[in-house]
C-alpha cells in the first residue's frame, strides 16, 4: 500500500518560509521514472501546481513560484521536502504531495493547512 503524509508547521508568519516534509511508505522515492509533486488548493485560486522532482532529483516548479521555491529528495528518509521562501497571506493554502509513476498522479496525500498569519 503507497501512502503519502504531509508535515510541518500550520502556521507561518509573513516574509518567513514555509516548510514541508512528504513522508513516503511503499514506494521508493528513487524509483526509476517516478515524479513527486507539490500542489496546493485555496478557495480563490482552487488548485496550484507547485512543482515536482524528479526520481534523480531535477526540478521543476511552477513560472510564478519558482524564484522562491525549493524541492529536495531526501533519499535516506524516503521523503521529499517543500520550502517556499518569503511567505505573504496569498500563500495560505491547503498543500498536498502526490506521486507520479509518469502515467499520471495515482496517489495523494491527505493535505495539510499552512496559514501564512501574523
């Protein structure tokens, strides 16, 4: 069974960074042709792709994102992780990672509210 947890803070001041963690069971992160991606949902702009990395750790992230953006592998953990530097209240989402056997997103985590609050 592939599960995937989202964790980290719930609440993050503006202009700090926001960071997360994708937690990944049953399903090697370094599994050849497999994508991991961030995505994120606000009742505004409904859902957002974020970004993704890559099996051997190349990134992509989204034009309006990727300036403050970073998406590592964490191989020894088998996790991913999600930062998004200088945070404003726009950034207050629900977030989600989600797996990519390269046919499509198969599996999502649960989610995770990040308010960006002073």
């Amino acid at each position: 069974q592939v599960r995937l947890q989202e964790s980290g803070p719930g609440l993050v001041k503006p202009s700090q960074t926001l960071s997360l963690t994708c937690t990944v069971s049953g399903s090697s992160i370094t599994a050849t042709y497999f994508y991991w991606h961030w995505i994120r949902q606000s009742p505004g702009k409904g859902l957002e792709w974020i970004g993704m990395i890559s099996y051997s750790g190349d990134v992509y992230a989204s034009p309006a994102l990727k300036n403050r953006t970073t998406i590592s592998l964490d191989t020894s953990t088998n996790q991913f992780t999600l930062q998004v530097n200088s945070v404003t209240p726009e950034d207050t989402a629900v977030y989600f990672c989600a797996r990519d056997p390269t046919s499509g997103l198969d599996t999502w985590g649960q989610g995770t509210l990040v308010t960006v609050s002073s």
